[in-house]
C-alpha cells in the first residue's frame, strides 16, 4: 500500500492489552498522527503515560485511560501527569474511569480548552482539587462513585469558577450519584445548602442521597438543610450546656479553692499564734526562737550588725520582750564542758542561724554546732557575711548551700548592707518554726 497510514487513521484500539507503561518519547517529525481522533487504551492496568508519548495525536478528540492504574503515576511523578494533556489541544472527551485516583494535581486541565466532558468515575477523590475556570466548553464532569462525603469551599469554588462568558448557552452537568454524601453532621450544612442551589447539579434526575445520623439513606432536598440545623441546633445547645456546666464547675471550684484558702490562711495565723505562745512560755526548744553560730574572729561584725537587730527584730514580731537570740559567750553556764554547752543552747532554740564566713569555714568547732543541728533536723539558715569558695565547705554546710535560699550582706561604700530585710528574715524564721512544729 504506498499512502501514508497516518493520513487515514482515525481510532486506535489498545485496550485489554496488558501496557504497563507507556514511557516512549514519539518524535512528531516521523510519527506525526494528525487524522487519529480518537485512542482507546482503557483496561491495561496501565501504570504509567508519558506525555510525549501523546504528543503526535495533535489532533486527538477522545481519549480513554479508563479501568488503569495511573494513581501510582501521581504517587510517583505528579508534576509529570500533570502535563500529561499537553499538546492535545483539540481534545473534547476524556475518560479517566477506575483508576484509583485519590488525588489529582490542581494545573491538570490547564491547557484544554476544549474538553467538553471529562470521566473520573469510580476513583476515589473527596474534593476537587483541580482547577476547572478555563474550561469554558465543558458540559460534564463525572464524579459519580467516588469517595465524595461533603466538598470543601476550596471544591465549590473550583465548580464555581467554570467559565461562561463566551458559551453562555453551554449547560455543565457536574454528576455526584453514589458519592457517600453526608448529612449526619453540623458541617456539611453549608455543602448541602450550595449542592440545592446551584445550577451544576441536578439533584432530582441523579437522586442524590445522604447519609443521616443513623447511618441511613435520605434523598436529599430542601428538607435535607433543615434536618442538619437541627443537628446545629442540638450540638448549640450542648455546647451551651456543656458551657454553662463548665462555668459552674469552674466557679464551684473557685468558691472551694477560695475557702480552702481562707482556711489555711486562718490556719496559718492560729499556727504562727501557737509558736508565739510556744515563745512566750519558753519552754524546751522554744527557750530562744534563734541560736546564732558564727567564729569568734567575726564577734565584731555579728555584734555591731545581726544580733541586736535580729533580736529587735522578733521581739517587735512577736510582741515578746525578752532575749530570743541565744549565743554561746552570752548564755553559756560558767564552768561547764563548752560542747555540752553548745548542745544545750541548740536543744532550747528553734532555729539555727550560721553566720558563714571564711573563718567560721576554717573553725572545727564552729563546724561541729552546724553538724550537730543538722543531725537533729532542726531548722538552719545561711547567713553569708563575704564571699566564700564552696569548694571549701564541709559536706553538710555545701548542702545546705546548693539546695537552700540564705540571707546575703553586701558591701556598700565600705558599709554592710542586708540585700532582704529584717522583717523577711524574722517571718521566714517563724514559719521555718512552724514547718518543724
């Protein structure tokens, strides 16, 4: 036969032919095809087209990829389908059936023009993800047996934008039979409301159905809308209770949390009552409120700046006049063993307070007054006169230095200055009182 078989075929038919993929690149130049309209490769379990082995159908009118597998094709290369219809600028029908596209890349369509009808039944798409607004010749979309359960507004918008300003006449027919459409929750109100209004659907020919609370089919209609307000209104009206429920929780708590409070506050004050009255009677270790511990090289600085402050301090605080400072020069008993001394003025005071400086860090026996305490668990507190070299504490003063606050001096101008203040440390020595008691 000498006439070119390319000037006189018009269809051809690949299908239930096994093509996995179709990844050639046909040179227009030796395999241009312009009287093919039409190419029929539907049934393959095809998994893969490349675009340029289309591009010599220039003149193609219908193209069918139906009951293929071009999903993993997405999966795979989504920018490569998406040029898939590249050159097919004549193209009017395109079926793309039963493919098992979850998704598809929104520039598909973005040269085609032409298309009137386009087939993607039987995938499993919930939106429309694709954009249609220069479809202008376009009167179908399939979408029927997919996995539609409500659009989104970007979906509806997408549906919308569908041009008619040049084929005014042109009527589009968008199908959605046997979606699962919903209308068992607040959310689907406002799809179901454009799905009744707009002119792309027609609800009554397709006998659209929806799924309700109870998992049953409903034909959908005018009373469709009404019957999830209803849902809206119930899941209103639980939020409201649900609201109000909380609020009164809230409050009820606020009330207890505020008793509570009150309570512990009086607690608080009958308490620190108990341990000025335990002051007051002086009696066993609440004979002195305080013993201060400090080296005898820093008597001077003790002498002119902590005791008698310390002392005025508490008395104002606890309305007590007499001596609630014990040290070991003022209060030892003459004549007696100096250790079991110290130890008996420890036992008749509540508090330990150490004044540490790098001579009491030196001293043996200042050291055996902090250990001696700390063995009996009673109350200490650092009193830090200088800078000193942690490294240099003995184990049970570097504890108490890493894990608890203490009162600092510093030196201002040549004078000491207490960084807190007097009525902080007597009220911390009070509660520190009440925590053991």
């Amino acid at each position: 036969m000498d006439d070119d078989l390319s000037t006189f075929t018009k269809n051809i038919g690949l299908q239930q032919n096994n093509l996995k993929r179709m990844d050639v690149r046909l040179i227009c130049d030796t395999f241009d095809l312009p009287s093919v309209q039409s190419f029929d490769i539907a049934d393959n379990g095809m998994e893969f087209v490349h675009p340029k082995s289309l591009s010599c159908f220039r003149n193609l009118r219908s193209l069918d990829l139906s009951k293929n597998q071009l999903f993993k094709m997405v999966d795979e290369n989504s920018a490569l389908f998406q040029n898939l219809f590249q050159g097919l600028n004549y193209l009017k029908v395109l079926r793309m059936s039963a493919n098992g596209l979850h998704n598809i890349p929104n520039y598909l369509f973005q040269n085609s023009q032409s298309i009137e009808e386009i087939d993607l039944s039987d995938n499993t798409l919930d939106q429309v993800t694709f954009i249609l607004r220069d479809l202008e010749n376009l009167k179908v979309l399939d979408l029927q047996g997919n996995n539609i359960h409500l659009l989104d507004p970007l979906s509806i918008h997408h549906l919308n934008s569908i041009s008619r300003e040049s084929n005014v006449n042109i009527s589009i027919t968008v199908i959605l039979t046997s979606n699962p459409i919903s209308c068992s929750d607040c959310g689907a109100k406002s799809f179901l409301q454009w799905l009744i209004s707009t002119y792309l659907i027609k609800i009554d020919s397709q006998r659209l159905t929806c799924l309700d609370e109870s998992s049953k089919h409903n034909d959908i209609t005018g009373k469709t809308v009404e019957m999830v307000q209803a849902i809206c209104n119930r899941k209103t009206i639980k939020i409201s209770i649900s609201v109000s429920a909380a609020a009164f929780f809230l409050f009820s708590i606020s009330i207890v949390i505020a008793i509570y409070k009150r309570y512990k506050h009086k607690q608080r004050i009958q308490n620190r009552t108990n341990v000025i009255n335990n002051l007051r009677d002086g009696e066993g270790q609440y004979q002195f409120a305080v013993f201060l511990s400090f080296s005898n090289l820093d008597e001077e600085f003790v002498n002119l700046h902590v005791l008698n402050k310390l002392n005025e301090n508490l008395q104002l605080m606890t309305g007590i006049d007499r001596t609630l400072v014990c040290t070991g020069d003022q209060h030892f008993r003459l004549g007696f063993n100096v250790h079991d001394e110290t130890f008996r003025l420890l036992d008749s005071a509540s508090v330990l307070i150490v004044v540490v400086s790098n001579h009491f860090l030196t001293s043996d026996f200042c050291q055996s007054e902090l250990d001696k305490a700390y063995e009996d668990r009673k109350p200490i507190v650092l009193m830090l006169t200088e800078q000193v070299d942690p490294d240099c504490m003995m184990p049970t003063m570097k504890a108490l230095y890493q894990n608890n606050t203490r009162i600092l001096w510093k030196s201002e101008n040549g004078e000491y200055v207490l960084k807190t203040s007097w009525e902080n440390a007597c009220k911390s020595v009070l509660d520190l009182i009440l925590c053991k008691t």
